[in-house]
C-alpha cells in the first residue's frame, strides 16, 4: 500500500504544496510576479532563492544540498506555472494563502483531461520486463551487524578492520555482540527482504552484502549510519513471479506511472508557455573562527 500511495499523483501535489508553503514561513518577501511583470515570465531571483533555503534550514537544522535546492526551486517553478494557470481559468480569488491549493486544483483538471488508460497484455508484460525487482518475492537474509561510528572518520574504519581480524581469529562462538560501538538497531536481524534491507541501510550496503560470503565476518562496509562489519547468516534466492499472478498488481503499477508520465507531459506544454530565469546566489563567504564563535 505505501508503495502504491507513494505513486498516487494527488499526493505528490498535496506534498509539494505543503512542503512549499511551510519553507516559505508566511513569508512575506517580494512577490515573485511584480504586477507589471509579463504573465508568461517567470524570474527566480536570489531573494526567493535565499527563502527558499532559508525555509528549508529551519525546518530540517541544516542547510540544504545543492541538489536539493535546486530541487526546491525547480518545485516551485513547478507551483508557480500551475498558480498563473489557475488563476487564467478563473480559480484565482486573490489570496495567497490558498496558492498551494490552487495550483493542486489545477493539476486534478488537468487530470480529467487524460483520456481513460486501458492497458493490453503486451504494455503490462513489458513493464514486468522493465521492472522485475519490483515484484520479487521470497528473497530474504538474515545477518549480525557490528557499528563502529560515522565513516567520515578513518579510524572507526581501522577500529572495524582490527576487530575482523579479531573475529577471524576467534571460535565462532566467541562473544562478540559488545566489540562494536552502540547503535538503535539490532544486531541480529532475521529473515529481512532486501528490499527492507536497502530502506535501512542503504542501497550501497544492500549490494554489498547481496554479494557477501556467507557465515563469515566480511568488511568494513558502510551504510547511511557509518562504518559497519557483517556477518550473513543466511541469503534466501527469491524469484520472480509469472505474469498471470502478478497480472493485477502490475496493471495498478502501470496506470499510476502512465497517469504521471501523462500529467508531467501536460506540465511540460504549460511550463513551455513561460519565459523562465532562475538567477544563481553568488558563492558564500568561508565561515572565519570569529564567525563561528
């Protein structure tokens, strides 16, 4: 269900118009449209950019990426284009408050302008084709794990390489849940598919330990924590299933991803109407010791 949910493209704009508007904080900078300003032009100036990491600072305690800044402002070039044409159709009532909402409103009416989707056999065997882990079943692991702090630091690799050799030299039934540093995971964790794997460690260390030996310490490798060792107990082959049984499931999948490749389609013909500029920050000063002082 949360994979479906994930997909639905009502959530994706209710997202992007409320993780948009809690960045903005009511601000209340200089609007990004001036009155005298064209209707098809869009200008991105360093003011809203500055907001919009600003916004995001606040509410996440750092600073964004680059990449995720320039996600940020794609977004809401994305949230603009769909504003103005709201409010070209007649749903704009002038009250800012409600932009987010309205640039959602005109995203579901262009909605009903898609045709109804109605798959053959050979389009949904060809998504299967294209997507078979995502409908892999029966492949699960079990493994220990042993933390030793964040990979950014050398020496928690070389604590983690001193202790494999510890660990190879021991008796297998030797004590060694205490030998890592503490962490909020367990360190034995059964019968988990790889899937769930990746969404807790990553995907590095899920193709890392995909390929591990089994029953032998194996590492240092890292995960989104840091710096780990790993011990497979046991790696379970999964299958992929035959069309007939996933037959339903792929036609749901298959339906969403048309319905957003059709809906970022018809963005694309809006935003093509618009003369957008996104002005870049100049590049920040170093942080001196007084500063951070």
């Amino acid at each position: 269900m949360l994979k479906k949910l994930i997909k639905e493209p009502l959530l994706h704009f209710l997202l992007l118009g409320g993780l948009l508007f809690a960045l903005r904080g009511g601000d209340e900078a200089a609007p990004a449209v001036a009155a005298d300003e064209p209707s098809h032009t869009v200008v991105i100036n360093t003011e809203r950019i500055r907001s919009i990491r600003d916004g995001f600072t606040d509410y996440w305690r750092r600073p964004p990426t680059e990449a995720e800044l320039d996600k940020l402002v794609e977004d809401y070039v994305t949230e603009e284009v769909l504003y103005r044409e709201a409010r070209r159709v007649g749903l704009d009532k002038e009250d800012p408050i409600i932009r987010a909402r309205l640039a959602h409103e005109m995203g579901m009416l262009a909605e009903t302008d898609l045709e109804r989707l109605s798959p053959t056999d050979s389009d949904l065997r060809a998504y299967l084709a294209e997507n078979p882990e995502e409908y892999r079943r029966g492949d699960r692991c079990s493994l220990r794990q042993l933390f030793f702090g964040p990979a950014d630091n050398p020496e928690n690799a070389a604590r983690a390489e001193e202790t494999l050799s510890t660990l190879h030299a021991a008796d297998e039934d030797a004590p060694w849940k205490n030998l890592g540093d503490p962490i909020g995971l367990p360190t034995i964790l059964e019968r988990l598919r790889w899937r769930e794997v990746g969404g807790l460690f990553g995907e590095d260390f899920q193709a890392q330990i995909q390929q591990a030996p089994v029953e032998r310490w194996f590492g240092p490798i890292t995960s989104n924590y840091g710096t780990h060792l790993v011990y497979l107990i046991e790696r379970e082959e999964g299958y992929i299933p035959d069309f007939e049984d996933v037959r339903a499931i792929v036609a749901r999948d298959w339906e969403a991803a048309e319905l957003l490749k059709r809906r970022d389609a018809h963005f694309a013909e809006l935003r093509a109407k618009y003369d957008i500029t996104v002005e870049s920050l100049p590049p920040e000063a170093p942080e001196t010791p007084d500063d951070a002082s």
